[in-house]
C-alpha cells in the first residue's frame, strides 16, 4: 500500500478546498489578479527562506532545465488559477464543481497518448464513481439540473483550465531529478514570473486597490498552504503513485469544499452531502483496491 501517498493526496485536496472556501471570502476584499500576484511573491520569499542552499547544489541542473522549470510554475500553479479565478466571474460554482471533476479523465487520456499507459479497469471504475459523487454534489442530488446547466465564456475558461491542470500533472513524469525543495522553489519562481504579464494587463490603465485585511489573511494563507504544503505533497505524491492514481483524488476537492463551506461559511449540510462524499471515497477505494488487497495480505503474512 502507499500510505504516505494517500496522505498526501488527502491533504493537498484539503488545502486546495480551503483555498476555494477562501477564494470566496476573498471577494470584495482583494482583486483575483492581485491574489494570484501576492500569494506567489510571499510563497517565493518563504520558499527561498529556507532551501537557498539545496539550490546552490542543485546549480547545474537547473542551470541546464531552467526553462522547463520555470515552465512547471507558470503553467501548473499560475496559468490554472487564473482561468480558475476568471472563470468563476463568468459561470456558478456549480458548473465549475462539475467541469473541474474532468480532471482525472483528461489525465487517463494524456497518459496513454504520451506515455501509452494504460488505465486499468479498476482505476476507470473508480473513477466514474468518484465522477457521480462529483454530479451529486454539484447538483443538491437532483441529477436532472444537469439539464439547466447555463453554458457561457466561463465554462469554456474553465475547460481550458482542466486541460491544463491535467497537463501538469502528466508532464510531471518529465520532472528533472531534483531535492522537492529545488522543483517546489523553481516552480513557486516560474509562476511568478507569468504573473508579471497578468498584472500589467490588468492594471496598465488604473491604479492598484490594495487589499483589506481580510484580503492580505486570504494571501497568507494562500501563499503558505495551497501554494507551497499542497503543491510540495502532490507533487511528492505523484512521483510515489503515478499521476493515474493520484489524479482520481482530485474528486475529493469538492466534496472537502462543501464540508469547510459548512464549518466555516455556515453553509446548510444535507444528506446528499453525506451519499456524496461515500461515492467519492467508494471509487477512490476501488481504484486503489488491488494495491490495498495486497498491502494487507503482505502485512498479514508478516
């Protein structure tokens, strides 16, 4: 079994659900733009902090995959968010809920049309129960809203998002062999740097609305949590499992998102909240069973 992993997976999707929950309480305090900006800054000053040495060893081969690197930050933690964030002033939460649950399709996809891997039966079955869940969340247990769905610019940003995310995340098996804390500070630099052309874009013919305080807890916690603990564990996790078997967690995000809206929004919790999360974790159980199976039989035979 890999234990370390699933923890790791647990906890990235956490934090990235209280990144929406805190994406939300954002609104009206701080411009997304200047968010995106910020949390980067701060993540690399933090990230910087403490691993200055580990690059100084590291020197020639990010001297020879700077570009690839660099490429990793603006693409997976930038390019992703922005679309993210631009797409949900366009289209509901709900549409979002849904088109983001692609994820670990696109990731199926890509992997065999790159790498030929294949997924396996278990892993496509676990997959479309964690895609129900996903569906039952996102429409109260009323599947028939699917057919009300309101299509805009939105969505389509947000399908962009899905191919991009799931194109980090496959485009991980190119990763150089570096220390975590050289790839996590490389990529935290790399998504700074695409911020530059977004904030100028936005910001070239007005001036900047500095954030309130609640604004400047949003970017704390951003810079800190999603962007370096959550982007460090998945990224560890993904060189553990495979992005095939880590992608399927990804389906826990919004499940975790409606349970910190209940705590800390104060939003109403229902039964199709409760069915939701066992799907979820149902399909996560049976694409992972066969490692699991033979985990326990490993340890009973010890």
């Amino acid at each position: 079994m890999s234990l370390r992993a699933y923890a790791l997976l647990i906890l990235t999707n956490f934090l990235w659900a209280g990144n929406s929950v805190a994406g939300k309480l954002a609104v009206g305090h701080i411009e997304p733009v200047l968010l995106t900006t910020l949390r980067w800054v701060f993540a690399c000053l933090l990230i910087l902090a403490i691993c200055i040495p580990q690059l100084k060893r590291d020197l020639p081969v990010i001297t020879a995959k700077w570009p690839l690197l660099l490429a990793y930050g603006a693409i997976g933690f930038t390019l992703f968010n922005l679309l993210l964030y631009m797409a949900l002033t366009h289209t509901s939460t709900v549409n979002v809920m849904i088109e983001q649950a692609g994820i670990p399709l696109v990731i199926f996809v890509l992997n065999f049309a790159l790498f030929r891997l294949r997924a396996t039966l278990a892993q496509i079955a676990g997959f479309i129960l964690t895609f129900c869940g996903v569906l039952v969340t996102a429409t109260h247990g009323d599947i028939r809203q699917l057919l009300h769905l309101d299509l805009n610019i939105g969505d389509a940003m947000m399908l962009v998002a899905v191919l991009v995310y799931a194109g980090y995340t496959a485009a991980l098996r190119w990763k150089p062999d570096l220390h975590w804390k050289t790839f996590l500070a490389t990529s935290c630099i790399g998504a700074l740097v695409a911020c530059v052309p977004a904030l100028i874009w936005r910001y070239h013919d007005m001036p900047v609305v500095w954030p309130d305080a609640r604004g400047w807890w949003v970017v704390a916690y951003a810079a800190v949590f999603p962007s370096l603990i959550a982007a460090g564990a998945y990224i560890a996790a993904n060189a553990l499992i495979g992005s095939n078997r880590a992608g399927i967690f990804i389906n826990l995000l919004p499940i975790f998102g409606v349970f910190l809206a209940v705590l800390i929004l104060r939003e109403p919790l229902h039964g199709f909240h409760i069915a939701a999360l066992g799907l979820v974790c149902a399909g996560i159980l049976l694409a992972e069973w066969t490692r699991i199976r033979a985990g326990l039989l490993t340890q009973l035979r010890n």
